[in-house]
C-alpha cells in the first residue's frame, strides 16, 4: 500500500480567519458603501453647506446607511439560506 503525505496548514488565530476571510471583506465594503450613501443622502435632502447641517441628523443617517449595507451582506437570503 501506499499513502499520501498528510499536508497540514497552520490556520492562524481567529482574528486573521475572520480579517482574511471574503464574508468579511464583502460586509466592511458595504457597510462603508453605505455609510456613504446615507450621508449623501443628509447631503442631498438638506440642500445646505456641510457646516449647517444638524450633526445628529448626519449621524443617524450615516448609521442608518451602514446598518442597511450590514444588513445586505448578511442577511439569511443574501447567503442563499433562506
């Protein structure tokens, strides 16, 4: 008989799987992608100069964008499990 040698690779602590993996790469892009859209979107609604604007109203729109990128990228049905 003959047998195959055995290769093993050393997988790192969890926070490398987790930086390096393609799930979480997809969901910072979106949740960035998103962030910025919900300040453009303060932006545009407002129709004033960045230095007017109520900063909680960018806040909550920024978070509210980043939530909505979040929530697109990890959502049962975006992994094809629902």
């Amino acid at each position: 008989m003959e047998f195959k040698q055995l290769e093993i690779k050393q997988e790192g602590n969890w926070f490398s799987r987790l930086f390096y993996s393609k799930q979480f790469r997809k969901s910072v892009i979106y949740i960035l992608i998103g962030a910025i859209l919900g300040f453009a979107f303060t932006y545009v609604s407002e129709g004033m100069l960045i230095n007017n604007m109520n900063t909680k109203d960018i806040i909550t729109n920024v978070f509210f964008g980043a939530f909505f990128g979040f929530f697109i990228t990890n959502s049962p049905c975006a992994r094809n499990k629902c």
